[in-house]
C-alpha cells in the first residue's frame, strides 16, 4: 500500500474500502511511519500544527446503576474509587479557572450515571452561564442519556458540545454492557444535534473488538457526523469486568489513530483516555493523525502532569489552539 496515495484519494473526497481500511490496522510495522505520513498531510490539510486542548472535571462519580464493563464507576465495579455527589457551581467554575490558566480550550463537564436528574442539569447550567461569562471557555457536557428538553436547556445556557460515545461497536455492545442499548447511545447524539449543540463522540479501543469493529466504529461516528472523536484506549481498571485485559501495544493504537483520521478526515481526532499507558514513548507521533488531547487527569484514572504535555507539543512543533478561548 502506497500510504501517500491513499491520502490523497481521502482528500479528494473518496472514501476507503475496507480492504484499504484493514490494510491501514494490519500496516507493517516498519511502514509505520509512512503511514503517519499520509495521515498528517491529512491532518495538515485541515487542522495545520495546531493542537486543540481539552480538560475533564469530574463533577460527580460513582454510584452508576450500569453495568459497563470498562468502568469503575458502574454497579458492577468493585474499585476503591471515590464517591461524591453532582458538584456545586463554585467547584465547577473553579475547575474551569485551571482550565483557562493551562490554555485548554474546551472544558468537559462530565458526570456519572445513567442520565441527568433536571436538577443536575440545573447546577450544570448556574455553572455554564458564570464560565462563559468569566472565561469564554468552550464548554462540553457528558451527562448519559439526554432528554431532549435537557438539552434544549444546556444549549441555551451555552453548552458548545456533548459528549456522548458510541464505546465499540453495534456487534459488540453487549458483550460490554447489557442495562442500556447501542440505540440509546446513538439517540443521544442524535438528540443532541438536533438541539443545535455539537455532538462529540468516540470510542474505547482494547475491548476484546475485532479489527472489523474498530473499522465499523470509525464508519458508524461518519455516518453519525460527530464534529469530534475522543479514541480511548482501554486503560483496565482492577474490580471492573475488563480487569487484566491487556490487548495493545503502543504501535497498534498509532494505526488505530491513522485509520480514524483517514475514515473522518475533517473532523477533530482526540487522543483520550488511556494513551499514558498504551502509547506510552510514543505519544508524540499520536499527533501525526490526531489533532487533539487531554490534559490532566481523566475521571478515576490519572493523566500525565500539563506540563509535560505542553512540553511534548513544544518539542513536536506544534501550536495550541487558543481560538475557542477570549480573555476574561
């Protein structure tokens, strides 16, 4: 496979096959590079150098009454995690003060359960309108399950994006959780849209997926027109279902990164949960295909120090993107 080619065929508008598609996740490792290659001059094409940040807060964790697989938060986790209830406005305002003073972008607001209360999603908006108003931040929700009038609410407050992740695929959803449908998560976003608020979702890699999965999962979010894809790689938390689960390597998770900018070329390719562990040294040619991170810690796991971070984008060449953000 000539990588250089298939790029330029994605930016002349065609899409892959998914003999080209599995070509790109079976990549030999010593074409790896060239691979990056091609997806840069994709992500060139649209985004340039720039980096997008983004931070979490996790305004409210544990008790959730499902039952995924990954997560140490659900009903069925044993982890010793912390437990506390939705946050009060100050706490998440204060939150989105370290978000503005590390120049990230755009601040998730993120909460555990099935779906929000309406008077979670009353705190959620107290606190949105006062960090508009004082930071200019882009604001992202991930609250469950959406009620149309709750997003409806969230948007005239200021929410710019919600975050709602497809996880894997349609095929196999249940052998990751059984107390809600992929349906339910696919009308979330479309809710979502429909409320004039940008849909983001992604995925978590390392599930015990099939290549096949990872490929249907890229073409399902372009079917859906998510504007941004946060790629999780499973980071397996010890008392949840996916303990010891240990799929990938730091070479495999570049080409997954590849395959989704060449399946959803212009659209926002985060690099999420879990690339501490998973990509490890090679973090920084994460970049090559995506155009955008996290930064501190995630919502029971920890993050590499901001520092760093900025550190690796510096030595990298490339520029945050301030632009969702204007000075208090």
């Amino acid at each position: 496979m000539i990588w250089s080619a298939l790029a330029e065929k994605v930016l002349n508008g065609e899409e892959l096959s998914n003999e080209e598609a599995l070509s790109v996740l079976e990549c030999p490792d010593e074409d790896l590079l060239l691979l990056l290659h091609g997806a840069y001059q994709i992500r060139k094409h649209y985004y340039g150098n720039l980096v997008k940040l983004n931070m979490i807060i996790n305004t409210k964790s544990g008790a959730c009454p499902e039952n995924c697989g990954y997560c140490s938060q659900s009903i069925v986790s044993t982890a010793p995690i912390e437990t506390y209830r939705m946050m009060d406005k100050d706490e998440m305002v204060k939150g989105a003060e370290t978000a503005y003073n590390l120049n990230v972008g755009t601040y998730c607001i993120v909460a555990s359960g099935r779906g929000p209360t309406n008077r979670d999603v009353d705190r959620v908006v107290e606190a949105v309108k006062e960090i508009k108003d004082t930071y200019g931040l882009k604001v992202c929700a991930c609250l469950g399950i959406l009620k149309p009038e709750q997003a409806a609410r969230l948007k005239e407050a200021g929410v710019d994006r919600y975050n709602h992740n497809l996880n894997t695929s349609a095929r196999n959803h249940e052998n990751i959780t059984t107390s809600h449908t992929y349906d339910d998560r696919v009308n979330t976003v479309n809710v979502v849209k429909e409320s004039g608020i940008s849909p983001c979702s992604g995925v978590i890699v390392g599930m015990k997926e099939t290549k096949q999965d990872v490929i249907d999962m890229a073409r399902s979010l372009k079917v859906l027109d998510a504007d941004s894809i946060p790629v999780n790689f499973l980071h397996a938390i010890d008392g949840t279902p996916l303990e010891g689960t240990d799929e990938l390597d730091p070479r495999y998770c570049l080409k997954v990164l590849a395959l989704f900018r060449y399946i959803n070329p212009s659209k926002e390719i985060r690099i999420s949960g879990g690339r501490e562990v998973n990509l490890r040294s090679l973090q920084p040619l994460g970049l090559y295909a995506a155009n955008s991170i996290f930064v501190g810690d995630y919502l029971t796991t920890a993050g590499q120090e901001s520092t760093e971070d900025h550190q690796m984008l510096e030595d990298m060449g490339f520029k945050i993107d301030r632009s969702p953000v204007m000075a208090p």
